[in-house]
C-alpha cells in the first residue's frame, strides 16, 4: 500500500534466510547468520556497507549472477536490477518490507536514516495466520545470538529457553512476546519508530494508511488513494496467494481483499483451546498496546 504512492522502490524481506527473497547479494551483500539477525555496534562494519548500497539502490549486478541457480532466480535478478536502476534515476526512496529486520531495527532507524514503521498484530491473529501457512519458528535462532539476548533479550531469556523445549504454540507465543517487548522499548526510546496496530490498520484503512503516508513523508495522492481503497473494500475478491502484475512481479504485492474481515478470520483458525493458551500467555505484553 506504501508502494501506491510511486515514490518508491519495494524491496521484499533483504534479511530473509532463506533465498529467494532472502540471501541475494545483488539486493542485500552481506552474509545472513540468523533468522532475526541482530545489527547493532557489533558489527556495524559488515553491514553498513550493505545496507547504504540498498538504501542508494545501488544493485550488485555481478554479485547477484554468482548466487544464481535456478532459472527463476535470473528473472529476479533482472526485475530487481532494473527497478534499482530506474528508481535510482527518478529519485524514489527504498522501501524495506522485513519482518526479519526487528531487532536491525534501531540501528537502521538511528545509524541509517531509515524512517521505520513497525506493525504489531494481535497474537491470536498471528498464529492463526502461521498456523494456516504452516509456519514453525526455531527460537535458537534468538537464543544463539549472544548479543542480541544480551543488549534486547535478556528479559524473555526464561521464557524463550522453557518456550524452546515445548510446543508450536509455546514457542510462538515466546516470540510474540518478546519481540513485542522490543516494539514497546524502541516506541519509547527511538524517535524514528511508530508503531500501527494491524487491526486498526485493517479496519479504517483509508484514515490510517492516510496517517502513515504523512508521516512516511509520500504523497497521499488521489491515486494512491484510490488504490489502498480498492485494496482493502469488501467489494474485494481475495482466493489467498496469487500471482499479480498489478504490483510488481510478486505473490504477495497486491492481493484485494477486505482487510477487516480477513484481519478477523485469522482468529478462527485455532482451536478454542489454542485461543486460549494464547491469549492467557500473551495478556501482559498484549496490555502494553491497549
């Protein structure tokens, strides 16, 4: 929806593991050690590089053709090269779309430039919605990254180790609460950041997507706003995945659908007893939103 504005390039999840979309050097050139990776201080010097290439659209061409494997990803290659290139020429601004930058968070905000909104879902929609796509997390991937539990993680540290020996859910809710715990720290320390609410989002989308543009600093222009409409009205026909054109060669840019019903749905896809567990694991960093 940002993407209406024509202002600027999407760049989809640099920091994602897995390739594609992530572990593409011609997009992001550096080495991925973890889901969720940690930039801080620490290693500034690895990543800053990186990322003031990404954020310049400046794309690795030669770097991008020597991770080519497959024949789709030389299409990749040439969509994201080309878009690099022409929004570098008419003066758009990077657009990161990356779950997987939370805990880059603060280091983009204040050491990159990066004007950051970060978008917290209830914890009962969320793991509906993994449930549904079949999605696991591996909180190793947190535990593992000795600076990132010491700087953000030492207060979920208990919960994320009991979390890891048990359950799908015990696990998911252990990552909901501690990043969510990290939201609420960066919303009070870092002036970048602001925080949406995805319901809210979802159920007045024209006021605040209107809101969010102007604080992104796009113009909210007749035509985005015609977009974000049809996007979001219950006029909308959504089948789940599909492949559109209509924003960029991508199975998630553009799927019309009517945003509040379907932020609603993701709740009916666990059990009463999932529902449970989760809202009773979840109550106090859920409180820290309300």
């Amino acid at each position: 929806m940002l993407q209406a504005s024509g202002e600027v390039v999407y760049i989809n999840e640099p920091l994602n593991p897995r390739r594609p979309p992530g572990r593409s050097p011609g997009v992001l050139n550096a080495q991925i050690d973890h889901r969720f990776q940690y930039i801080a201080g620490h290693n500034d010097a690895v990543w800053r590089p990186a990322y003031t290439d990404t954020l310049r659209l400046r794309y690795r061409f030669l770097a991008e053709l020597r991770a080519v494997r497959k024949p789709y990803e030389v299409g990749r290659m040439l969509k994201y090269g080309a878009e690099f290139t022409l929004g570098a020429r008419r003066g758009r601004r990077a657009l990161l779309d990356d779950p997987y930058a939370l805990f880059a968070a603060r280091w983009l905000t204040e050491q990159m430039g990066v004007r950051t909104v970060m978008l917290v879902r209830s914890a009962t929609g969320l793991l509906g919605s993994w449930k549904h796509l079949g999605w696991k997390i591996d909180l190793r991937d947190l535990l593992d990254q000795s600076d990132l539990m010491r700087d953000l993680l030492e207060p979920s540290r208990d919960e994320l180790e009991r979390a890891a020996a048990g359950d799908w859910v015990d696990q998911m809710c252990a990552l909901w609460n501690a990043s969510n715990r990290v939201v609420h720290r960066y919303r009070a320390e870092v002036p970048g950041v602001a925080v949406w609410r995805y319901e809210q989002l979802a159920a007045n989308p024209m006021q605040e997507f209107g809101a969010m543009y102007e604080w992104m600093g796009l113009d909210w222009s007749e035509d985005a706003q015609r977009i974000v409409r049809e996007a979001t009205s219950s006029s909308s026909e959504s089948k789940g995945f599909s492949w559109s054109l209509r924003g960029g060669v991508s199975r998630t840019a553009f799927r019309p659908m009517d945003s509040s019903a379907a932020a609603k749905a993701a709740e009916g896809r666990l059990t009463e007893e999932e529902l449970r567990r989760v809202r009773d694991a979840t109550a106090e960093v859920t409180a820290l939103f309300e």
